[in-house]
C-alpha cells in the first residue's frame, strides 16, 4: 500500500524519500545506487525500500 513512515526496525523516518527513489528507479538507475545517494544505508531501511511494492493504483480499481 504506502510506504510507512518509519523503518520497523529502527524507527528512523524513511517516507520522504519515497518519491524520488521511485521515480528514479522507474528512470532505470540502480537501486542500490539511488538509496546510497539519498543517505540510506542501515540494512533495515533499505529492505524497506527494495521489499515495497506499490499497489495503491491497483486498489483505486476498485470501489467499497
């Protein structure tokens, strides 16, 4: 769904980089590349990038 706020592990705040890092990505850059330009570097966090999948489009798809 969305990117949550903090790291689960080790609480640092990670959203704000949300954005750039997929537009980046989507750009073709590495991701390894794109997470140690924006200052992510502890292994928790960037698990948090790299394991996230977006689905938010897929869901406004559908109606409650």
């Amino acid at each position: 769904m969305l990117i949550p706020i903090r790291c689960f592990s080790c609480g640092r705040p990670i959203a704000q980089h949300w954005e750039v890092y997929k537009s980046r990505i989507e750009k073709g850059e590495d991701p390894g590349k794109v997470l140690d330009d924006l200052g992510v570097h502890s292994y928790c966090c960037r698990r948090m990038f790299i394991g996230h999948r977006d689905i938010m489009p897929k869901l406004l798809d559908y109606s409650i």
